[in-house]
C-alpha cells in the first residue's frame, strides 16, 4: 500500500517537471549496457539513479542515434522490461522485473537456409548452450541481454533480446573466405560442401544423416561421394577414381597417416568428433599436396578451444568415445581425445558380423570349421588418441601442437590336431601409428598468409604367427612380418594476394622417409633354428626437397590456377608436377570445370605372395607393407616412381532445387606395380620369378551425381562407370583389368527429417569384380590363361545392398545436446561373393598350385550409437 | 503515464532546482557498492537491525537512501533491487 503511495508521488513529481533531458551518446549504432547511459545523465545532467548494478550492466539497448532524451530513454527501457520511475525529489529508480522471460531462436546457414547444429550461445562470456539438431534453441533470458552466436567457420553475430521477440530466426554468414570459394553447400546433404577448386570439404559434425551410418565415420561418408567407393565394400578403404587406398594421401594435422583404419579397414582410424574439416581432393588437386598419385584427404583437428569447457562422448556397439576441449586462458586451449573398442567388455552382433567379414576363410572366423578350435574369443582391440594444444595470441595467429596415436592389436591363440599331433597356434598383430606436428599460421584477409608446419610420423606393423607343436621335439615355427616407416618433415608457405584477382602461392617442402620390411620365418628343429627369409627384407631411406609455385586468377566467372611442383629425391632424381585448374562461370546455373594434373609416388603398400601348407595359414589381413618400389635383383637396381597423368572434364548445373554433376577423366599411369596383385605375385613365386617389369595403367571414368532437395525431404543418385587395366608385358601380352575394376556403380539415398527425428535409405548396385577362375592351379593352367589373354577374365555376379539408419535428437535444453542411433546395412541380408585372393598351396608332391579364396558381402549388420555432448 | 509521453524532439534542459531543497546533507549515495554496506549504513543511520541473511547481500547497488524516515530508506534501497521489506519494532526482515 505505502509502496503504491511512493509510486503515486513519483508519477505527480514527473507530471510537475516534466522538461526534457538529453544526453550525447559517444557510440551510436550500436548497444550501449543501461549502465553507461545512466552514467552519462549522471555526468552529463548531474542525475541521481538507483539500480541494481550486475542487471543494468548486462542490459543493453539499441541506440541510433547521437542524443537520447530522457524520455527516450524511458520508452526504450520499456522494450526490454525495465521502468524508470523518478521520484518527486527528481531521483530516478531503475526496475527490471526478476523474471526471465522464454525466448527461442533458430541458426540457419545464410546460404543454403539449412538449419545449424551446435551452435554456441553466450551472453557475454558465459556460455548458455547450444543449438539443437534443428538448429533452435530454448533459454530463459532476461530481456535486454545481447547474444552472441558462435559457430566455426562462420562469423559470429550479436543479437539484441527485447520483450517483442518470442521466436526468431537468425541467419548466420560463412567466414568471408570459406564464402568465396564454395560453389556448392549441400553436395550431397548439409555437411558436404564443393569449393571453386573443385574439391569437397566434408564437416563430419554437421553432417546430416546417411543412410547405414549411425556416426559419421569420415572415410565412409565420403563412398556415397561419385568417383569414391570400396569395391570390397571396406568402410575404410578409399578408391577414389581409379586409385587404390595407399595411393591416397591422409594427413591429419598436416601429419602424414600410414594406417588408415581400425579393424582391417571396417572403421576409418580418425575420430569424428574432434574432426573440424576435410578436404577432399578427387582431381585439380592443389600444388602444395604431393607424393600419392590419387586422392588427398586433409583433415583438421577441432580448434574452438578457448570460449568454454566442452566435452561429449558417445558408445556404439563396437566401441566409445569421449572429448574434452578446455580453455586455460582466453588464448590457450587444449583438446583431448579419446576412442576405444569396447571388445574386452563385450562382443556385440555387431563386432560379430563385421569379425567374420573380415576374416572370413581364415581360422579365427568362429563361423568356419577348419578343424581348428578357438581356445578364447577373438580378442582384438584398438584406440585412437589425440591431444592438441593452441595458442591463439590474436585473431590472425595461431600456434599449434597436435599429437595422434593410432593402435590396433590382435592376439590369439588356437589349438588342433594334426597327425595325432596336438598344436597351438597364435596370431599376435600389433599395429601403431603415431605423429605429431607443429603449426604456426598467421592468416587475415588481404594478407599474405603464411604457414610453417613442422611433422612427425612413425608407422610400425608387427605380425607374429606361431605353431608350437605341443609334442616334444617336434619342429616349431615363428613366422615375423614387419613393417616400419618413419618420416619427418616440414612446409613453408606464403600465399601472397596482388591486387583484387591474383594470388601466388610458393612453398617448400624437406622431407625423410624410412622405410623397413622384414618377411621371415625361424623354424626350429630339434632345438636348432633355421632362419628363412621368405619376402622382402629391405630398409630404404629417401630424402626430399620440393618447391612449389602456383598462380590463381579469381574473377567472377572464371577461376584459374596453374602451378608446378618439383621434387628432387635422392633415389630418382628430379621430378616435375604441373598442375592446371580451371572453372568457368557460363551463367548463374551453370559451371565448366576442368584440370590437367602429374602426380609421382615411391612408395606402394604391397602385398607378399602366401605360401599356405595345410596346417597352417597366416591371417592375409596381416600381408600387406609400405614398400619403396624398385625393379631387378640384387646389383641391379632401379628405384622406381609410379607417374600418374590425369585429365579431368566436368560440368556442374543447379536450378530449382535441382544439382547435377557430371565429370569424366582419363589417368595414365607408369610404372605400376604388380606387387599389389595377390594373383600376380602368387604366379610369379610359383614360377619362381624374381618381379615382373613395371606395367602401364589407365583409368577412364564417368561420375555422375542428380539431387533435389524438396523441404526436408533430400534425394540423390549417383552414377559411375569406370573401366580401370592394366598391362604388364610380361606376364600377359594384352591389358587386363584391375581386381578393383568395377565398371558400373550406382546409388539411390533418401534421407528425411521429421521433428526430431532423421531417416536415411539407401541403395547400392555394383557390378562384380573380375577374378581369374582356376580349377587345378597349376603351372600348365596358368600358362594357358595367360597365352589366351584371360587373366581376370571372369566376373563375379553383380551385387546389391540397402542400407537404413535412424536418428533420434533429444530436445534440447540449451545446455547439452544428445542423440540416439540406429542403423542397419545391407537390410535384405543379401550373401554374395564380392572379392577374391589368391595364394600358393602346396600339393602332396610339394609342388606348388594357385588356390583362391572367394569372400562374401558383410552380412545384414546392426548397429546403434549413443551420444551426448555439452 | 502521459508525463512519459515521448518527445520527438528533446527540449534543452532545465534542472528543476525546487523538488531538491535538503538533498546535500539529507541522503547517502553509494556507487556499485554491496548491499551489506548499504544496509549497515541504513542500520547506523536509523538505529535499527536489519537481517540479511535470506537475500543474495553481496548485490551491487548504486544510488542513495534519505535519512528523512526509516521507511523512505528502505523503499528507495529495496525497490530497485527487486527486495521486500517488513518492519517489526527496530528489526527489518530482508526477502527476495
């Protein structure tokens, strides 16, 4: 009642001196707190207000112009729930009410009007949350607070809440540089964007669903990609246009990956959730990347490390997950992460399934009855770890240390019978890839930008097979398969702007590469031990120096970049890259690209011929090595580097919610080598041959990609037809075609967003890869096959397989975000031969014979995934 | 409210020099100072204990409080920071 009297007075005061003040705003077109208006009527007017301090500091308004009155003021304050009242004293009360009024917001990206995950939402420095799924977010706000929205790779922008916004969208901008070079958002869908240079950048956290993929495991995204597929349907196994997975170049961090996967290629070995960006090259690719003939993949660790603690993890049923970024000070943050199999707690179907896919025809598939019994369950494990520290002294510089381990184990033991003779059997597999590097980058628009990175990797493969023949004196065998490459190195680079159209980018590049293998056996007789190299036992170092220099114009219509890249290496000597890319503008629907590119690469992941005895094998997930390549026997060697000339011609046209693509290309490839080839190699060590001449390969390719997008619902269809050989002159006077041909490959996926729900279905058809069919194996067979020019002369039939997933976004409290998930490929759980290897068996003569093995498509494969992040 | 009413057009200032007669020696002003010293100071001026202990005291007020009357004080403290007050005898209960 008295406080309703006090109001009274105040409004009578008011009425009595009602004469206008007016105060001089030294910032206008901006927000300016409560507090700093009121002081500049205490300063300017000599005013008396009272307030409560923390509320009229975290209240903003909007002011336009360069004076405000007092009156004003008063309105102003209205809009944001607080009312100034003066008292007939003429002193003025500032009041906000205590409650928070609900407010939401929706992200969307400017662009493409897609909606934004993960977005950060701060009022000031104190982190509110996160966008959901959806892109919106819920708070309880005081009017008057100024939002800022964060997101990487987009500018952040500040927002205004006053009492007449309930629910807004707001529209966020791409940095300006990622902008200019994006001629595609949604590729496929959101995630996948197709810069100017014609390469992909593939997000894989905003990545919408796809369909039989429940994480958004990098490399198998990037298969729904034309021109980029599996033909042994590997999740982890990248052929991209002709190339096989080791003439890919990874880098993570600017590190240079030898081991690209858990699990014998079922899981790429780079974790998704810390992974910022990827950059996909399938052609055109950029001077500054070298030494693989096929495609580059470049990924990015996270780096929004320094606003807030954040952290997520998540479990499927082959393993968990979890990340922690933390900021130390404003500009030092540092990112940890970790990812594990969980097949020590608990072997899931999943694990099942994907187990006896991968060693299907060997003894450790549980399914098979090779007269061998599992004494344990198949105890594999792997983890991949990454720690990263930034410092960000201003916005334009950053200094980076990034560390990544990557480890896969196998270790098992079996136990048979042969001649009345009990054995054991172990196979124990280790596989480790570790590196770190070193970043310093000072980057700002208009600058040059300049880049010094500084990387370590060491790759190491220890595969040890043992029979212990559990009688006394009897002969055992410890055969040892090794691998190891260590490379260090560095790049310098300036990318220089001249004028509003040129850039010049120049670089230099040292690197050393080691690589050693070691194929043998011990036997041991009687107690004495008999060592037999069986392959290869090599260790090679090679050295080398590279500089590059390129040339971009960038007008409007038309994007030309023309470089070289030369190398001199102490093993070939000088080599020489040229590199043309170019992409025409003809009008608002319609794009022309095409480039012209050489690429040279030392060294090959090989595989070593099997000489399979039938008592005992050795795991052929284990048989493959990083080898230099080189020709002729001892004292008579040549270094050799496989030359890759590629041509690409494309077309890109979008109108009305419709894209298509379409590129062709043609790649010559020299000196190619056999040893990749379980069948040549299986040959060559029947007939005791030491290794054939370099071939010559060519790889001619149509990709073909049609979507549209209606509202939620997405649909694409990609198409590629690809013929791949190649020709050895010795071992078959024609061309034949690659064990990896695959000359028709089609895809349908749908996917559909619905509330809070995703849903993706997909299609595959592929038609099946060649082999060689055999009935005896032997040398007089061979011969004959080869003389009649049918080497890989038949097919296996053509395959096919539907995939779906389902995603489930909790609601979002604008604290943390979570998901739950369920996918399931190959749905009609169709079997069917996919891929054959080859290896040596030995009759009862001990004569040598060729024998093949046939795998089959993973079966129907379930699979679901829980996750949260705050 | 129509002693609100927006002006487009701000007049030139006149301070109104007759509504503030004892205003120099009649108040306290405090700048982003706690309410634990704001309410210490109303205690000494008024003779009075005033319990703190169920609001959130380290708030920071700025403004002022007139030492014409105990209820004046409070009133002028407590409004703007969202505070109830009641007086029993010389003790004031504090409340959000």
């Amino acid at each position: 009642m008295q406080r309703l009297y006090y109001i009274l007075l105040c409004i009578v005061g008011i009425t009595i001196s009602a004469k206008a003040q007016q105060v001089k705003i030294p910032t206008s077109g901006t927000f300016v707190s409560v507090e700093d208006v009121v002081t500049f009527f205490k300063d300017q007017h000599n005013l008396q207000f009272s307030y409560d301090v923390a509320q009229m500091q975290q209240a903003f308004i909007p002011i336009n112009d360069t004076t405000l009155s007092i009156e004003d003021f008063t309105e102003v304050l209205k809009t944001i729930a607080i009312t100034l009242k003066k008292d007939k004293k003429g002193n003025y009360f500032l009041i906000q009410s205590n409650e928070e009024n609900s407010y939401c917001v929706t992200i969307k990206d400017t662009h493409s009007n897609l909606a934004l995950p993960n977005v950060t939402i701060y009022n000031g420095d104190e982190y509110l949350g996160i966008t959901d799924f959806s892109g919106t977010a819920n708070l309880e706000i005081r009017p008057g607070t100024l939002l800022t929205y964060r997101y990487t790779g987009y500018k952040s922008v500040i927002q205004h809440v006053s009492l007449s916004n309930d629910c807004i969208t707001l529209m966020l901008k791409d940095d300006v540089q990622a902008l200019e070079e994006i001629i595609l958002t949604n590729y496929l869908t959101r995630g996948l964007v197709k810069n100017k240079n014609s390469s992909l950048t593939l997000s894989p956290k905003t990545l919408a669903i796809l369909p039989g993929l429940v994480e958004p495991d990098v490399f198998q995204s990037l298969q729904l990609v034309p021109g980029i597929n599996s033909p042994g349907e590997n999740p982890a196994s990248l052929h991209i246009r002709g190339g096989t997975p080791d003439q890919n170049l990874l880098l993570w961090d600017g590190i240079k990956i030898y081991q690209n996967s858990h699990f014998f290629d079922q899981i790429t070995s780079f974790n998704p959730y810390i992974t910022k960006k990827v950059d996909v090259y399938r052609g055109g690719t950029s001077v500054r990347y070298g030494d693989r003939i096929s495609g580059v993949i470049n990924m990015q660790s996270d780096d929004d490390l320094f606003d807030t603690f954040k952290a997520g993890g998540g479990m499927n049923l082959l393993g968990g997950d979890v990340y922690f970024k933390i900021p130390i000070f404003k500009k030092l943050g540092i990112l940890i992460a970790g990812r594990r199999s969980l097949t020590d707690l608990y072997q899931s179907f999943t694990f099942n399934s994907i187990s006896s896919k991968v060693f299907q025809n060997s003894r450790l598939d549980a399914s098979e009855d090779i007269g061998i019994e599992n004494e344990t369950p198949l105890n594999y494990f792997f983890s991949d770890w990454n720690a990263k520290l930034m410092y960000k002294p201003n916005e334009n510089h950053s200094y980076t240390l990034s560390i990544i381990k990557i480890k896969n184990t196998l270790n098992n033991n079996n136990k048979g019978v042969r001649d009345n003779e009990p054995f054991q059997i172990g196979d124990r597999l280790e596989q480790n890839n570790w590196g770190g590097s070193f970043t310093w980058l000072r980057e700002k628009e208009g600058l040059t930008t300049k880049k010094f990175q500084l990387f370590l990797s060491d790759y190491s493969s220890q595969y040890n097979f043992e029979f212990i023949s559990e009688n006394e004196g009897a002969s055992n065998l410890i055969a040892t398969r090794i691998n190891q490459v260590t490379e260090f190195g560095y790049d310098l680079s300036y990318d220089i702007p001249i004028g509003k159209y040129h850039h010049v980018l120049i670089g230099n590049q040292l690197q050393t590469t080691n690589v050693s293998d070691g194929v043998f056996d011990i036997f041991n007789v009687n107690g004495q031990e008999i060592f037999n190299i069986i392959g290869l036992v090599t260790t090679q170092g090679r050295t080398n120096l590279i500089g590059y220099l390129e040339h971009r114009y960038d007008a409007d219509n038309l994007f030309l970049s023309t470089g070289i890249r030369a190398e001199y290496n102490n093993l070939v000597g000088l080599l020489f890259e040229p590199r043309v890319f170019a992409s025409l503008k003809l009008s608002n629907s319609l794009r022309l690209t095409t480039s012209l590119e050489r690429k040279n690469q030392s060294f090959s992941q090989i595989n070593n011929a099997q000489i399979e005895p039938d008592f005992y094998n050795l795991l052929p997930a284990a048989n493959q090595f990083w080898s230099i390549q080189f020709q002729g026997t001892e004292g008579n060697f040549e270094f050799l580097t496989q030359k890759s000339n590629q041509l690409t011609v494309g077309a890109l046209y979008k109108k009305n919610g419709w894209t298509a693509e379409l590129e062709g290309y043609y790649k010559k490839i020299d000196n190619t080598t056999s040893q990749i080839d379980t069948f040549i190699t299986s040959v060559n060590t029947i007939e005791q041959q030491t290794s054939l001449t370099p071939g010559l390969a060519k790889r001619y390719g149509l990709d073909f990609l049609l979507k549209k997008r209606i509202k939620n619902y997405k649909a694409w269809l990609s198409y590629t037809w690809a013929k791949n050989t190649v020709q050895y002159r010795d071992f078959q006077s024609l061309a034949f075609p690659e064990p990896f041909d695959q000359r028709h490959r089609f895809n349908l996926s749908q996917t559909y967003s619905y509330n809070h729900f995703e849903f993706a279905l997909g299609w595959t058809y592929g038609s099946g890869l060649p082999f060689t069919k055999t009935t005896t194996g032997s040398i007089q067979e061979i011969t004959d096959l080869r003389a009649n020019n049918n080497v890989y002369g038949n097919r296996l039939p053509d395959y096919h397989r539907l995939d779906l997933s389902t995603i489930y976004h909790f609601k979002n409290n604008g604290r943390w975000n979570g998901k739950v998930g369920f996918s399931i490929r190959n749905l009609y759980d169709r079997r069917q031969d996919i891929q054959t290897n080859y290896s040596i068996g030995i009759d009862d003569q001990n004569d040598f014979f060729l024998q093949s093995t046939t795998n089959e498509s993973l079966k129907l494969t379930a699979d679901m995934v829980f996750r949260i992040s705050f | 409210m129509a002693a609100f009413a927006k002006a487009k057009t701000p007049l030139t200032i006149v301070q109104n020099k007759n509504s503030i007669p004892t205003w120099r020696d009649g108040k306290s002003v405090f700048t982003n100072t706690s309410l634990i010293e704001v309410f210490a100071a109303i205690e000494r001026q008024f003779d009075v204990t005033i319990e703190i202990s169920r609001i959130n005291a380290n708030r920071k007020f700025t403004g002022f409080f007139s030492y014409e009357q105990l209820e004046n004080a409070l009133e002028q403290v407590c409004y703007p920071m969202n505070i109830k007050y009641t007086i029993e005898g010389r003790t004031v209960q504090l409340s959000n």
